[in-house]
C-alpha cells in the first residue's frame, strides 16, 4: 500500500513537471485563453491522421534549397488535410489556389500557413544581413524586415524562415552572410530589430509575417567552416555565446524556431531534446512551434542516430521538432509510431497545439486568404518608398576600410574616371545570396550608380578587365589603357553574389581568380585607385590593404547598391558602417574573434618565444571588431566614472565627449566594452555592452553616457547559474574593439 501510494506520488510529481515544463512560463492574456479553447476544440474533432498532417510541410517550386518529389502525390494530401503548411509557393494567385485546395477539399478546413525564405527583402532587395548589421542601425534594420514583410505578405507569405541569429567565428563558413556577425550582445539586438520588423506589434496586423529564429543551436560553430559539419563545443560555450540571440528571438517574440542540421554533442540538433525539450519549451517556455531544416530529421539516419527515417521521426518527435520540412517522415511513420507506443499521442497533440496556436494568431481561421490578393501583391512589390529605404539602408551598411591622403570622397566633377572590374556592372550580383524574389533587372549596378551621379561633363570609362573566377588575364589590356586615361579609378571585385550563403563554404577566403593581379597592374599606372569590395563574407586582402589607398567594404547591398556606394564615393554620404565581424589576417587564424580568452601565456612582446602566439603571421587581425572609419575624425575624452565601487543592487555611469575634428558632419559608433579581470571561470579579454550612433557636426563635441548594471556583467559561472560576481573590471569606449580609452572599476556585494 505503501509502495503505491509513493508510486502515485511520483508519478503526478513526474506529470506535474513535465505538462508544467511547457506551460508555467507565461502569463496567458484572455485572447491567449480563448485561442486555447478553440484549439482544444478542433483537436478533439481531429483524426490522428489529421494532426500528423499539420506538422508535415512540403515544398512548392518556388525556391528549393534541396530535391523536390513528386508533387502529385502532394495535392492528394493537401486534400485531406495532410499538410500543415507549404513553402516555397509564390505569389497571391498560387498561394490563394493552393489554399483554396485545403479550404475546398479537406474535412477540418485547417488553413495552411505559407513560409518562404525571405531573408533580406523580398522583392525589394536590402544588404545581406551581415552587411546590414555593418550598420549598427536598429531602427533602419527593423524597418528592412518590416518592407520584407509588407512585400512578403502582399504576395501571400504568413512566414519567413528568418531571422538567421547564427554567431559566426569563421568566414569560410558560407552562412556567415546571413547573419548578424561574432558578437552575442549586438547579434541579439539584431535578431530583435528583425523579428519586430517581421512580426510587427501584432501577427494579426495586415503586412505582419512570423519570424523564425534559425538554426537552433550552433549551426554557425561547424568544424573547419564546413557547411553542415560536425559542432563540439562546451555547454558553457554553447549558452554564453551561441543560445543568447536565440534567447533574445524568444524574448522578442518570435513565433517559431528552426532547428539546425548539425549534430552538437553527439545529438543532432533535430532530435536534440536538451536543446528543444528541455532548454527552448523547457526552462525558456516557448509557446510557438519548431521546424526541421530541409530533411533534417532524415538525415539523422546519415548522422548515424536513426536506423531508417522511421526511427528519425520517432527521435524528432519526441524531442519537440513539431513540424518536419520536406522528410516526410512524420507523413510516412507518425501513425503507426503512436499505434506502436513509440511516440505518445500527447505528444503529437501538443506540436499541433503549437502550430494551430499560430495560425489563429495569425488570423488565418478568420480568413484563410489573408494575404492572397493580386492586385495588392502588384501595388506593393518595389514601391518608391521602399526603394527608397533600401538605398539609405545600403549606404550605412557600407565600412570605409582604407582612405589614404583622402582619396575619398571623389569630386562630382572630376573629368575622367575609369570604372573596372568584373562586379562593377553585374546586376544579379548585386542582389546577393537569398534573394527571395529579388531580380537583377531592378537592381543598380555601381556602373549605372556612378553615371546618375556625376556631372554631365565628367567622361565614364567602363571594361570588366576580367572576370570574378578564371586564370586569364587577356583582358588586362583595355583596362590598363582605360586607367592611363582616367584622373581615378575605381575598381569593383570580390566575391560573386553565390559564392556565399548555403554549403558555400570556401576553404581560401582571398579574392578569386585574377581580380588581385589586376590590381596590381592598374596600379602601375600610378593613378589613385579606389576599391570597392563585394562580397558575403570578410576576406583576406592583406596585400589590398597594404597597397591601394582606398577600399570600400560594400558586401552585397541589393537592389539600390550602386546608387547607394556613389553616394559614399562622391561624399552625398559620410560612411557610417562599422565591420561586425572580425576581417583576419590569415586563414590560419580562424576562428577568430575580438571577446576571446586571454591564455596562460598571452602574446605581450616579441621577445618571449613560449606565449600564444604564431611564428608566421601576427595574433591580431586585419580589421578588428566594430573598425570602420569615416571622412572625417573623431576625438575620444578620457572616460569619467560615476563611481569606481559599484555596488550589486545600483548602476554606474560612464561618460565621455566625442569631438567631430575633422571637416564633415559624420556620424560615428561609440562602443562600450567591458573586462572581468577574475571570474571562478575565465572571461573574455574584451566583451560588447552598448553602443550608441552618433551624428556629430564638425567641429562639435558631443556628451555620450552609458548606464551599465551589474546584469550587464553576468555570465555564466562556474556552477552555470548566470549572474554578476564582485571583483575588478575594465571598461572601454572606442572607436572599435581595439582602440579604446579606458578605465577600472569594482563590483561589491
Ligand atoms: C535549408 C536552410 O538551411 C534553411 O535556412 C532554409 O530556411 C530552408 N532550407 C528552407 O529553404
């Protein structure tokens, strides 16, 4: 008896945790309450067939990013209500069909949620993410979302598979250019700016998409930059660096999450359980759903945890994958895993609470058309105020990386300027990876940017001088002789617009073919030389930087980059950017990045042999963290601390004044970074904590303060509870992460 009555003890103590695991973290509003019932209302009507289906999604042929199946087979299904969502379909028209199939055919009438791809614009082009977080402007980034949603949305998407709030340490890692760089503090406020672009203040709001904070977890730590790879890395690592934006996603409101292909600790991230069961529906309470990447959960047979892609379903399920992307595992197994007792029937209840819990905030059960209307797709797509936004985001995003004797900014009026490279006038490139419905035939190139902007007396010279990939060089030719009659020359090279994004990754990040090589030669002629850099991801310009006197970092801005990088050239706009990701010197020294450890034996001269450091090449990198200059200069004051003891339970102010002492208005990124000298774990040598933007006139100074809390100093300590310890820190204020004024404080209890 007695025996019993513990058994039944822990059994509810076993039930109460685990229903409590999901649902106690939130506060539920009434609209939250009724959305509930209606749910618990439809699943009590549905056939266990009818809930599988709302957690299969399959693909239309819009945008594929892997082998697409046979798709009659798939209209049989989106009959009966076999499928939950759709992706990849595009415009109002197909998408109103599609549904109109569901809403037409199926018992439940369950509306199908569309999702796409829509990672920097829709049909308006924006920066690549990366190049936009270059612009360290949240409100312009949020405002980037918010036209690819009203875009997206007018051509009949509910979601977006973004933002991507990935850290990335390594370059070659193709992916690197969808996200928002190295740094967990600024990659948060990034993934919020974005997702409340995305989502708006309501889902329900008409131009309002889901987000889907992508790839969880880790996906951006694949060994070797290899896309896909294997990712090992400590739990510590993993919380303090990777889960931070992701946590922030969350904190933002994101409706959904992706999981990533990854496997991390030996689990892929598709059937991980601690990272989804446990951490994300668990300790954080996560009410939306969670994806699969394309086939993920099949190929956790290829991962070697599932024997085939029945046992994948079963692992996924029962780690809290809700929706599978394009497996068809849970189509193919769910059934007879629950009839078998493999995967609780609860289990699939609450996935598909999760993702019906989204539809009516959507409010698709009001009208499963929202979105599908034609001619509101056509009056939205590329309108002037988008344009317009996409060219002031284009110009902050671009870092002024080199200007020697002030090369720039160019004079409108100059009498001949040579025009050269193979990205110089290539539409399609300048739209970049994932471009969703982003054509090249609407995008500027900086050609066509440099011709609008200067005077009708000025005498353009063009010729590609070679190409982007290749060994010839019969083509250097003209481009020399087109430099011999120019006053300057600007050249556009780097990477093509495809060479980064998805299983791109690159083994040499330097610029391909013979581009460099040419370089070299217009140089010879002696006139001034002004690169502009196009690429996904940083390079290794070392022998760039060294030589020519100006280089603009311009990435991949979109539909209006040309216009966009003459404003900078001609001086229409002061550059702003600041790199958010670190530019190595070497490949040798990734991963690299500005927040690492100090070592037992740190690099301090170069006497010592025995410390940190390489025989061959520097530690430090090319361009740090948070560098970018402007056109005109900026002087730092010393830093003034309100207090040197800061105690738990107050705040300390830091403040400092920035003098513009050069000859234009310019705005400039004032960064703030801090160092705990003694942890019970080790600490960064430098960590981001704030930033401002700055306009300052020339010749003004300007007050800039900085409230920083002992929140803002917590990490996770040695036993992982994350909270601030007492003890010594730095604080910086710079320019970048390496050019700093200083000064110490502590932290008591
Ligand atoms: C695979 C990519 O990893 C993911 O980011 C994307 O959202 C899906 N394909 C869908 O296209």
């Amino acid at each position: 008896m007695r025996t019993s009555v513990i058994y039944l003890f822990v059994f509810c103590l076993i039930a109460f945790s685990s229903c409590n695991q999901e649902s106690n973290k939130v506060k539920l509003t009434n609209e939250d309450k009724t959305i509930e019932k209606k749910i618990d209302d439809l699943l009590s009507k549905m056939t266990l067939e009818e809930k599988i289906g709302q957690m299969n999604q399959y693909t239309g042929n819009g945008a594929a990013t892997g082998p697409i199946k046979a798709r009659e087979k798939d209209i049989e299904d989106l009959k009966k209500g076999y499928v939950g969502s759709m992706l990849n379909v595009i415009g109002a028209e197909n998408t109103r069909e599609m549904q109109k199939l569901v809403m037409e055919n199926s018992r439940m009438k369950i509306p199908l949620i569309f999702g796409l791809d829509v990672i920097h614009g829709y049909k308006t082009i924006f920066p690549i993410p990366l190049g936009e977080a270059a612009s360290w402007d949240l409100d312009a980034i949020e405002q980037s979302a918010r036209i690819a949603a009203i875009e997206a949305s007018a051509a009949g998407i509910h979601w977006t598979f973004a933002p991507m709030v990935d850290i990335a340490r390594d370059p070659r890692w193709g992916r690197i250019m969808e996200g928002a760089g190295e740094d967990p503090y600024y990659g948060s406020l990034v993934a919020k700016a974005r997702i409340h672009g995305f989502q708006g203040k309501s889902l329900k709001d008409d131009g309002s998409i889901v987000a889907c904070a992508k790839h969880f977890a880790a996906y951006g730590c694949a060994e070797a930059g290899r896309d896909y790879n294997t990712v090992d890395i400590s739990n510590r690592v993993l919380h303090e660096i990777y889960l931070r934006p992701f946590k922030a996603a969350l904190e933002a409101g994101v409706g959904t999450f992706m999981n990533s292909f990854n496997e991390i600790d030996g689990t892929p991230a598709t059937g991980n359980s601690y990272l989804v069961q446990e951490t994300l529906k668990g300790e954080w309470g996560f009410r939306g759903f969670v994806v699969s990447d394309w086939n993920s959960i099949g190929e956790m047979v290829n991962h070697g945890i599932a024997k085939d892609k029945g046992e994948a379903a079963m692992i996924a399920a029962n780690a809290g994958n809700d929706m599978d992307m394009e497996t068809s595992a849970y189509r193919d197994s769910l059934v007879s895993l629950v009839k078998a007792g493999k995967v609780k029937e609860i289990t699939i209840d609450k996935a598909v609470r999760r993702v019906l819990r989204i539809k009516f905030q959507l409010g698709l059960f009001d009208d499963p058309y929202k979105y599908c209307h034609p001619e509101k797709e056509k009056s939205q797509l590329l309108s002037p105020e988008h344009i317009k936004a996409a060219r002031e985001g284009a110009r902050k995003s671009i870092v002024l990386l080199k200007n020697e004797n002030n090369t720039l900014p160019l004079k409108i009026d100059v009498r001949t300027i040579a025009v050269i490279g193979p990205l110089a006038d290539s539409k399609i490139d300048m739209i970049g990876g994932w471009s969703a419905q982003g054509e090249g035939k609407d995008a500027v190139t900086l050609l066509e940017g440099i011709k609008t902007a200067v005077s009708s007396t000025t005498n353009i010279l063009y010729t590609k001088g070679c190409d982007i990939w290749g060994d010839s060089s019969n083509t250097f030719k003209v481009a020399i002789s087109l430099a011999k009659q120019a006053d300057v020359v600007v050249m556009a090279i780097g990477e093509s617009g495809t060479m980064s994004g998805e299983a791109r990754s690159r083994a040499n990040i330097n610029i391909p073919g013979k581009q460099e090589d040419l370089v070299r030669e217009i140089l010879k002629t002696g006139k001034p030389v002004v690169i502009v850099l196009m690429n996904g991801r940083p390079l290794t310009i070392n022998w760039l930087a060294g030589n020519v006197p100006a280089i603009l970092e311009s990435w991949f801005l979109g539909s209006q980059a040309g216009n966009a990088i003459a404003d900078v050239l001609f001086g229409k706009y002061n550059p702003s950017g600041k790199l958010p990701v670190t530019f190595p010197y070497a490949v040798g020294q990734i991963p690299i990045y500005y927040n690492h450890k100090n070592t037992g034996r740190p690099k301090v001269d170069n006497i010592n042999p025995y410390c940190s450091k390489y025989t061959d090449i520097p530690n430090e990198p090319l361009f740090p963290f948070g560098f970018g200059l402007s056109y005109t200069t900026f002087e730092y004051s010393t830093l003034k601390l309100s207090t040197n003891q800061m105690k738990m339970k107050d705040s300390l102010t830091v403040s400092l004044t920035v003098k513009n002492t050069g000859q234009s208005d310019g705005e400039e990124v004032v960064q703030l970074y801090i160092r705990d000298l003694v942890g019970s774990v080790t600490r960064p040598v430098k960590e981001l904590k704030g930033f401002r933007k700055v306009m300052i006139k020339t010749g003004e100074s300007k007050d800039i303060s900085f409230t920083l809390k002992s929140s803002d100093l917590a990490f996770y300590t040695k036993d992982m509870s994350f909270k601030a310890e007492s003890g010594d820190f730095k604080v910086f204020v710079g320019t970048n992460s390496d050019d700093c004024k200083e000064a110490s404080f502590s932290l008591t209890e």
